[in-house]
C-alpha cells in the first residue's frame, strides 16, 4: 500500500491528463503540435526538423510541389493574428530555402480569428529536369481545341477567323480543312514562381528554351474532335496516358455531337474531367445559359456522378485545383479566344495541377510505344511513356513482343526528352529513344521495353470483365471489334461469354484473342472494346501466356527423341528397323515417304494414262479403276499383284513403298505393266493398303 502512494506521488498532472510518465514530449503529441495552427510559430529545434521532414515527405509524394496551408489547424478555429502569421510566415520561408524550394503566395483571406493562407512549394530544378502534366484536349468539332491551345502556348490571341491554330496543325490538309486528324503535341511552361516561360520567336516555339527555363510543363493532347477520326482519339486517350482531360464545348453549338462520346470514354478511363466553354464573346447570354443548364444537368447525372463549379475569381481556381484529385469535383471555365477573357484563371489552374502518377525508381521499367520515327544520321527512334521505374543512358531494355510473342533485347542509345537531351527518365514522363541495330518496320505501335527484371510474356488470349456502353443489336461469340489497351490497337474475336448474348448496359466476363498479334498485357489495365457505333469498356482480369511455336516444335522434339530412346532399347519391332519406328504411337498411322505420294499422284499428271491403265487391269481381270480420281491405293495393289516373294512364293498383301515407286514410274515411262524385277527395290516400313 505504501509502494502504490509511492507510485501516486510520482504521478505529475501531465500524466494524469494523459501524457506519459517516462518521455512526456511523446510521439502522439508531437504529431498534434505539428497539426497546430500555430505549428510554425517560433518552433523548437526538434519540431524544426520534423516540419522539414514532413514538407520533405510530402513533396517527394507529389514529385515536386505541394500547398501548404497557414492559419488551419485540426480542432482550432481558422485563422492567425497578424504577429503569429508573421512568425508562421517567416518560419515557412526559412524551411524552403532549407529545402531548396520556391514559396510563392496564392492567396491570402480573411478568416474567424484572423487570417489564412495558402502557399506554393515547389522545387527549384536544374536546366534538364522539370515536372510533367499531360492533358488531354477532346470535344466536339469547331469547340475551338487547337484554338485555344495556339492561345495558350503562343500568347497571342485569335483574330477570330482560325489564325491561332494554324500554328499547331501537321499536316497540309488539316490547314486547308481546319480539322485536327492526328494526334498533335504542344507544351506550355512554367517557372518556378508560376509565370509563363513560352516566348514564341517569329511564331515558332522552342521547346529546348522553354524546358530549360520550366520548372513544369504542361503536355497538350490535340485529340480530332470529328467522329470520322474517333479512332485516332480513342488511341491518344488510352495511349498517350494523360493525367487529366480538358473538354471543350462551344457555347454557341451547346453539348452536340462527339461531346457526350468523349466525357464518357474519358469517365471510363477514370480521367478527372474539367470543362472550358469556349466563344464567350459571340454568344448570346440567353444561349450560353442553356449550355450551362445542360451541361449541369449531364455532369450530375447517375453516369457521371461530378459536381460542377464555376471557376469565376482566383480563389475559385485555388480551391478546385487542390480538390481536383479527388476525381468527383468539375471545374467549369468561361474563356474567349479573341478578347482573352478569363483566361488568366484557366493558366493558373493548369499551373496548379499535380501529376496523378506516382513514382517509384526502385520498380523495374515499363516503357510504351506510341510513335516510331526514322531519323537521318540517328537511326530508329521510338516514342512514349514511361509508365513505371527508371531508364539511364546505355541501360539495355527488351523490345516486343514481335510477330513470334519474343522479347529482343536492345540498348538505349540516347533519350531525349521535349526535344532536348537528358541521361534519365522516370516514371510518368514522355521520352524518345534512340535504340541500336534494329530497323523502324521490325518496330509497330503497342510494342514495349521493358526491363529484363519483368520477365515479360506476350499472349494472344486474355480475359476481361466489360460493360456495354452502346450496341444496336446484340453480341455473341466470334463477334470481331478493335481492342484499346494501353498503346495496344487490334481486332480481337470474342471467344467466349458469361452470358449468351450482350447488350446496351450488360455486364460478362469476356476471353478475346487477337487476330494478328501477340500483345504484351498485364491485370487491370483498362481496356476499350469498340466498333462503329459499339462501344464497351471494362478491365483485365487475366491472361493467357503465348506459347511460341518454335517452343512447340522443341518440345514435340524432346518427346520424339525420348520416345526413339525408349524404342530402341526396347529392341525388337514387327518389321525391320524396328526400334527406328517406336517413337510413333502404334494406334497413330505412319506418313507416307516422299517418293511413295509422288507415285500415288503420278496418274493425275498424264492424260494419255487414263486409257493404258484401265487396258491394263482389264488385261489382268481386275476391275477398271474410275478415271483420274479413282483409288490409287488400289491401282497400286493391281501392280503389286505379278510381283512374287522370293521366300515363299505367296502374293504380298501389303504394297512395298520403294518397290511400288519403282515400278509405277517405269510403268508410266513405257505404258506396258510392271516387271517382277522391281521387287529388288529395297524395302521400307509397310503402309496398310486401303
């Protein structure tokens, strides 16, 4: 008793409120501390160091960048004083300059006990470095794509009559028509303080100048908006993996055409979706309602499951762009091309944007082919994305699979990225290759490298759980139709099927097998199922390892040879040679030699034969054999019949194959019956006569 009121007086009221008796500064309270508001209010050396680790954390998770809020803390009310907001300030800058980071205000609000605000972190990278977002451009045609995408890259404004986009077109009859029919390229950079590095010089971007000066560049994804080239869309969206999709719709034409068919495939491919409604400034107000009342509407409908907000001011962009990730927000721009409106807001949100993909340099490489080129003086060049691990200069990668299911391996000759050189790339970046002693046609689009640490397999078969989105009638086995995964693009046949039909908005488990080639799959990738106006989506389940031929061939091989080993110690055999032929199965007939199909065919050859042949039988009192395609097998039992057994004299009741070759061809040669003397012929393994 006396021990315990020991034990009680030893007890501090730290305890008794739930610290701890040997390390009052626990773990657990330095976690709250650290989710204070007043967290970077003059800090202790300790705390220092776990703010330092804590941002360090964060921005290695986001690969790069990250917004810290002041002034919000768990369990207190918003806001700080103007002294502690200076002290919280001052501490923030202190840990980015230790960390080598760029700390840019966004915004700053009032708040209940003071003020709030919100900080960029982002990392100071050198010349050859800098963070990726790629973004996928889809709508309608004439939404204004490639016109908002010459606004935002080349800073300067359309005149109204399409002048800002011709500068993005490739190819001369998209000039002369005015629509995108390839899948185009172009960047925007920022520093690392958020301005706009693109300086166009006499109407040319250089790509080189803009990723040397970017702390982070937005890849833009031209995508056709006509239906007649939703092939070549569906590809950029599934093969150019981007991280987020721009939807454009015209505020004049409203929700018309392929707009619906693009947000779908984008929700498919589990994109986030944020829209700008372009034309603003030649559209009636009344008009550009209804388009906002519709486009509303769809995004709160059951399939699409968003929530729509209207980005008006700058505090709108802040908090849709750190809300965005979760995939249920949708942003709603309002720009115009000609008189620039609102587009300050669209760049500072694209500027915001954080890359989904996360990185991870000890996984081993998986790189996807999307494009290849020939470039004079370089070789064969291959473009992608890398969708995991790490690639240095003069690492050696497996390419394929080819027309076989084989992997070759190939090493990196150089890598170029945005058009300028760099020794490494990592997971989530687009990259060129320059790869060594392999020609551009032994190279098609959907083919990989990967590192030999993978493994890889190819397979012809593989198993998917679909949904049909859209099909006019029904679909059952052997239906054909174009297969999306990945940078993979084939005709695949349905095989089998849960269900005995399919239709609009069924669900079954699915085994297709392509038509051409093996692929190289893994699980869950999602996949597009698609033809003319059907339309399913869904993911892989399993696959279906490819077994090449020549690994056939071997392995029937092996088997022959251990079965001819097996006959020949066994010994004897019912004919001469008679371990040679053991390694057959006896219920399984032999084939035919050479020589003995020649003869079999040989009466078809001469015309004038047909006539000798059936004087010959008849001669010999057989019965006359049906013109050229009669039984052969039993012309040649007619000749075998003159021919004696030197043994015993008795008639032979199975064709000899030499001596039956022999005869036939010196038959045909004279037109008279064959001599006995052809039974000197030596013999062969006895064929059953029929």
């Amino acid at each position: 008793m006396a021990a315990l009121m020991d034990i009680q007086k030893l007890k501090s009221p730290d305890v008794e409120n739930g610290g701890s008796l040997f390390d009052p500064d626990c773990e657990h309270s330095d976690m709250a501390s650290l989710t204070s508001k007043l967290a970077l209010v003059s800090p202790s050396n300790e705390e220092f160091e776990m703010l330092l680790e804590e941002i360090r954390t964060r921005i290695m998770e986001t690969q790069g960048e990250t917004i810290y809020e002041l002034g919000v803390g768990e369990g207190d009310p918003p806001g700080l004083k103007d002294d502690d907001y200076k002290a919280s300030e001052a501490t923030l800058q202190s840990i980015a300059q230790t960390l080598d980071l760029e700390c840019v205000m966004l915004r700053e609000r009032p708040a209940q006990e003071g003020k709030v605000a919100e900080f960029l972190l982002r990392r100071r990278l050198t010349s050859d470095d800098f963070m990726e977002i790629r973004v996928a451009v889809v709508g309608n045609v004439d939404a204004g794509k490639s016109t908002l995408l010459g606004v935002l890259t080349h800073g300067e404004l359309d005149n109204g009559r399409g002048m800002a986009r011709q500068k993005l077109f490739r190819h001369k009859h998209e000039m002369e028509s005015g629509r995108t029919s390839s899948v185009g390229n172009d960047i925007l950079g920022f520093d690392a303080a958020g301005g706009v590095v693109n300086k166009p010089d006499h109407g040319h971007l250089d790509w080189i100048k803009i990723c040397e000066e970017a702390a982070k560049v937005i890849t833009f994804i031209d995508l056709a908006g006509h239906e007649r080239y939703l092939k070549t869309t569906v590809f950029g969206m599934t093969g150019h993996a981007p991280d987020f999709a721009m939807l454009m719709i015209g505020a004049n034409a409203g929700v018309i055409g392929m707009t619906k068919e693009h947000l779908g495939l984008a929700l498919a491919l589990n994109v986030p979706v944020f829209v700008v409604i372009t034309k603003i400034d030649m559209c009636p107000p009344n008009v550009l309602q209804e388009t906002l009342k519709l486009l509303n509407k769809i995004l709160k409908s059951p399939g699409c499951r968003k929530i729509p907000v209207l980005v008006q001011s700058m505090d709108d962009v802040v908090v849709t762009a750190t809300n965005f990730t979760s995939e249920r927000m949708c942003p709603v721009f309002q720009v115009s091309n000609v008189t620039g409106s609102n587009l300050d807001l669209l760049k500072m949100f694209l500027n915001l944007l954080s890359t989904r993909h996360k990185c991870d340099s000890s996984e081993p490489a998986e790189f996807q082919i999307d494009d290849t080129f020939s470039v004079p003086g370089v070789g064969t060049v291959v473009s992608g994305t890398l969708l995991q691990g790490y690639i240095k200069l003069n690492d050696t990668l497996l390419l394929g699979p080819d027309n076989l299911g084989q992997f070759q391996p190939l090493p990196i000759k150089s890598i170029h990225r945005k058009r300028m050189p760099v020794r490494e790339v990592r997971g989530g970046q687009t990259a060129s290759f320059a790869l060594k002693k392999i020609k551009r046609a032994s190279i098609r689009k959907g083919m990989v490298l990967v590192s030999p640490r993978l493994e890889p397999q190819a397979c012809w078969e593989f198993e998917g759980e679909i949904l049909v989105l859209h099909h006019p009638t029904t679909i059952s086995v052997k239906y054909q139709a174009m297969v999306h995964v990945g940078s993979v693009r084939q005709t695949a046949t349905i095989l089998t099927m849960t269900e005995e039909h399919l239709r609009t908005g069924d669900k079954a488990t699915v085994r297709f097998r392509f038509i051409k080639n093996p692929e190289y799959l893994k699980p869950d990738m999602r996949m597009v199922f698609r033809e003319g106006r059907t339309k399913a989506v869904g993911n892989i389940t399993r696959l279906f390892p490819h077994v090449s031929a020549v690994a056939q061939n071997t392995r029937h091989q092996r088997s022959a040879k251990k079965g001819y080993i097996d006959g020949a110690s066994g010994g004897s055999g019912g004919h001469s040679g008679g371990g040679k032929h053991s390694a057959n199965p006896q219920n399984e007939p032999q084939k035919a030699s050479k020589r003995n199909r020649r003869a079999k065919k040989m009466p078809d050859y001469d015309d004038g034969w047909e006539g000798k042949e059936n004087n010959f039988v008849a001669e010999k009192g057989g019965s006359s054999l049906e013109g050229k395609t009669g039984n052969s097998c039993e012309y040649h039992n007619q000749l075998q019949r003159p021919q004696q057994l030197s043994s015993g004299g008795k008639e032979s009741p199975r064709l000899t194959a030499g001596a039956a070759s022999a005869s036939s061809l010196s038959s045909i040669q004279s037109g008279q019956p064959p001599s006995s003397s052809s039974n000197s012929a030596s013999s062969t393994s006895p064929v059953p006569a029929t």
